[in-house]
C-alpha cells in the first residue's frame, strides 16, 4: 500500500505567500513557511490523500481523540544552507525511524519512511528560500502526527493526520552556545521505565512544563530530571540528553525506557569514540556529579540536542544550593564538538559516518 501512495504538489500563489522575519530577530519556532505537508491514514484506507500544500489551519471536531486522550508524537530535525548554496539534512531517516517507534508505543500507524523523507525533501527544496544564513540559523522541521477521529472511549483512533511544518529559527537558547544555568530538581519526575519515557510524545513536554516555569523563575535556563524512583540518578534535561567528562571519561546515563534515545546524543558518542575519548553510559547520581564538581573532576558538562545542538553547562542548582561546573566556562570537548557538528551538517567538513543528506 505504501508503495502505491502518491505526493500531490499545490504550490501558493502570490497571494498566499508570507513575509519572510529579519534574520537577526528569529527566535525559535515563531515563524512558518509557505508550504507543509500532510497525509492521512485511516484503519480502511491506510496512508493516503499525501500533498504538499498551503502551510493552513486544520478544521477539527470537537470529539477529536488527540485532545482527549493524547495520541500525538513528533519529531524535530533541520536543514542548513552550505556556503555554496547546497542545502543539507542532518541523519533525518534516523528521525523518522525513532518516530516509527514512538508510533509503535503509542499505538499509532507507522509511516511510510522512504516515501516520507522524499516528500520532506521536496517540501524543503520548495521553501528553500526560508533556510537562514546566518551564524547558527537553521530551517527547523516538526513532523507530527496526531489522532483525529472524533470519537469518545480509551482506545487507538481509527483516524490520523500526519504533517510536516516547517519554521527558519536562531539560536535554540537565549545565551547562544554560552554556559547555561540548569535546575536540578527532585521534587517533579518526567518518567518510569515502562512508561513512554523513551517516545517523542506531547504528554512528556506537557508534564514538564510546571518545573520549567519554576526554574526560569528561578534564574535558570532548563531542568535537569533525576529518576522517578529514587530520585538520585541524573536522567536527562528538558530538551536535550546531558553528558559528563569526569577526568578523562565521558559519561552519559544509558537508555532504558525513561529516557529519549536523542540522535544528536548518538552523534556524539560517535564522534567522541572517534577521537579517542572513552565514552561510558551509565547510571550516574546526582551525588556524584556534585562531589566531581567539588573537587574539579569534572571538567566539564554539557547537553545535546537537535535544537541547541550542544548546550554546555555552567552552574546546576540542587536543593537551593548553586555549584558552579568549570569555573562557569565552555569547556573544550564542548566547543569542539559543536564546532564538527555544525561543520558537518553545513557541509564544511568532511562526513565519515555518512550522516549528510544532501537535497538537490
């Protein structure tokens, strides 16, 4: 079925096309391209009606299930301009794919991978005059999918859209690739094992929110979420999985179903294990993360995200006590990192792991 499924094209006309934003005053996620695409599916038909179109509302029933009982999963990925006009994608099958898994959990249809990434290549290919050239600014894809049928009852809908939406944004973080102040909290927990912890699901950011706004009340950029049981091992930060480098080991807590296997995580691991740098996932507590702070083992730390890309951490707050990571400052691993990533998703520096695609 998926093989038959067929992309339809319905371009703007002049009247319909946006006022692109200043480049300088971006932001993150404010503004949108011209054109989306969507698809739906339904338990009769499967995947169909596939079309780039007009970015547009959608016109939903009241009754519909992604309002009630919070089936909807997405993804977050980029494209980037070269130098020399050529635009990239940075490893967006491996997107979709993680998106296929969080469909799985949540009982959700599957989506076609091939098929899609061809239409996002196109949709990006179209927009392309939205991509951003300045330092740092990227073309920010959300594919979603979300639960339609208009129905009450605990149950898989019979009814899905899926679409993709595109927004040119800045820097993820106000600070830029400054240090970030983080807010450790074991008040709140984001997930358990056996939960859906590991999907990219909306009920996961809706959770969060109350200890993110209690954090930024606080003076502090994100919140770093300890496990649910214990409330002593590190688990991962608001929109980014965290890294430590204690002495010469780079240390990141393992998957295990209460954390987002991040792409940009896996990218690093990678990358690090290229260079020589031993690179361990395992459980890490809170406890010993303070004690490497205080007597300087811990040379630095960092998150990583697609949004932020690397975020290093300055300053961790826990039970209203500030300890402050490497004297406040970037470290080097961190700058170098984020310094190969972004050369490889522009284009810049050579890709030995083939993570680049390139769109015509």
């Amino acid at each position: 079925m998926w093989k038959d499924l067929e992309i339809s094209v319905c371009r703007c006309d002049s009247g319909q096309r946006r006022e692109k934003p200043d480049q300088g005053n971006l932001g993150f996620g404010s503004y949108f391209t011209d054109h989306m695409f969507l698809m739906k599916w339904s338990r009769k038909d499967g995947w169909h009606d596939a079309e780039i179109c007009p970015y547009q509302d959608f016109s939903m029933d009241p009754a519909a299930m992604v309002y009630h009982y919070g089936q909807a999963i997405f993804e977050g990925l980029k494209a980037y301009k070269g130098d020399d006009n050529q635009i990239y994608m940075f490893r967006p099958e491996d997107n979709l794919e993680r998106m296929n898994g969080s469909a799985l959990r949540m009982c959700m249809p599957r989506i076609p991978v091939e098929t899609v990434l061809k239409a996002i290549k196109a949709l990006v290919y179209l927009d392309r005059d939205w991509i951003p050239t300045g330092d740092g600014a990227t073309l920010y894809l959300r594919p979603t999918m979300i639960a339609v049928e208009p129905a009450l009852g605990v149950r898989p809908s019979e009814h899905y859209y899926f679409f993709v939406i595109m927004s040119p944004v800045g820097a993820y973080y106000a600070e830029g690739f400054n240090p970030t102040k983080i807010w450790v909290t074991d008040k709140y927990v984001r997930a358990v094992k056996g939960g859906v912890g590991h999907v990219k699901t909306a009920g996961n950011y809706a959770a969060s929110i109350m200890a993110a706004e209690e954090a930024h009340r606080a003076g502090y950029t994100q919140v770093l979420w300890l496990d649910a049981c214990e409330h002593k091992y590190v688990e991962e930060v608001g929109t980014s999985n965290i890294f430590f480098r204690i002495d010469d080991e780079l240390i990141t807590p393992p998957l295990g179903g209460s954390i987002l296997g991040g792409i940009t995580r896996d990218s690093v691991i990678q990358l690090a294990k290229s260079w020589g740098i031993a690179v361990t996932e395992r459980q890490v507590a809170i406890d010993e993360v303070l004690s490497a702070i205080e007597d300087g083992s811990l040379k630095e730390s960092f998150g990583s995200g697609t949004a932020a890309v690397i975020a290093p951490i300055g300053e961790l707050c826990y039970q209203e006590k500030k300890y402050v990571v490497a004297d406040g400052k970037t470290g080097e691993l961190s700058q170098r990192l984020f310094e190969e990533l972004q050369a490889i998703q522009n284009g810049k520096r050579e890709d030995p792991f083939r993570w680049v695609v390139r769109i015509g």
